[in-house]
C-alpha cells in the first residue's frame, strides 16, 4: 500500500488550535462545496505555490495510506468520503466526511522566517509539538455541517 504525504497551508496559529483541539474546521462546510474538506498538495506532486491562499506560514503533515484518485473535470460535489483526491497542480483535498482514522498528521513545518520571528516561548512549544507528533500522531476529526 503506498503511503502519501499530504500538506495542508495555514497560518502558525491556525495549525496550534487545530492540533489542540484535534479538529478541523473547513472555510465552507457545505458538502457541495469544494472547500468542505482540507485543501493541499500531496509531496512530491507538481503543486501551484502561487495561487491565493489565505493562510500560510506553517503546515500540517498528513499521513495518507491509499492511492489518491485524480479528479478529470468536469466532477461534482460531493466527493466521496475517506479518500484522498488530486485536482491537478491547483489543489488535493480530503473530503468532508472523511473518517477521523485516516486523517493522522504526523509532522509540522513552520516556514523559516515565520519561525525567526516568534517569541522564544512560541519557538520552544513549536519544537515541542513537532516531537510529540513524532512520538504520538493527532487523529484529526473533519468537522461537516
């Protein structure tokens, strides 16, 4: 069975409060919109950087263990649960629905110069979450309306 990196694009205070609370809270959590899920790139995978993205600074690591299914447009909404689908180099997305079991994130990055800039005390609880994800994933729930 393969085994994906996905990356999921947020702010660092954004990535606390969803390892936290061990829930994800999509930008629209209507199905039948694409942005009901989490939005990312798989590693590895043609991805483009320079499209808007509202938050960045930091990601979240999530460990996938399926092949991911391309998306050939046109498709609709709502894609089916508990699989992790491509939509070319614009975006992955695990959809809404998708069961807590296969979304584990098991690393974290903060983006070097948002990093040089935090207080010590942020700089230190950073470190310290990326070695306990090493020791012990997050389960992440994907919160749906």
């Amino acid at each position: 069975m393969p085994m994906l990196k996905f990356h999921h694009i947020t702010s660092p205070q954004k990535l606390i409060n969803i390892l936290e609370s061990e829930r994800f809270v999509p930008s629209n959590t209507n199905p039948l919109n694409a942005d009901s899920g989490i939005n990312g790139y798989i590693r590895g995978m043609n991805f483009n950087r320079g499209q808007g993205i509202a938050s960045r600074g930091a990601e979240l690591v999530i460990e996938w263990h399926e092949k991911h299914i391309e998306l050939q447009g046109p498709y609709t909404f709502p894609l089916k649960p508990n699989k992790l689908y491509r939509d070319g180099e614009w975006r992955a997305i695990i959809p809404s629905g998708t069961d807590k079991s296969l979304i584990k994130v098991v690393d974290i990055s903060i983006d070097d110069d948002v990093f040089q800039e935090l207080p010590n005390k942020e700089k230190a609880y950073f470190t310290k979450l990326k070695e306990e994800l090493g020791q012990s994933p997050v389960l992440l729930t994907l919160c749906s309306g």
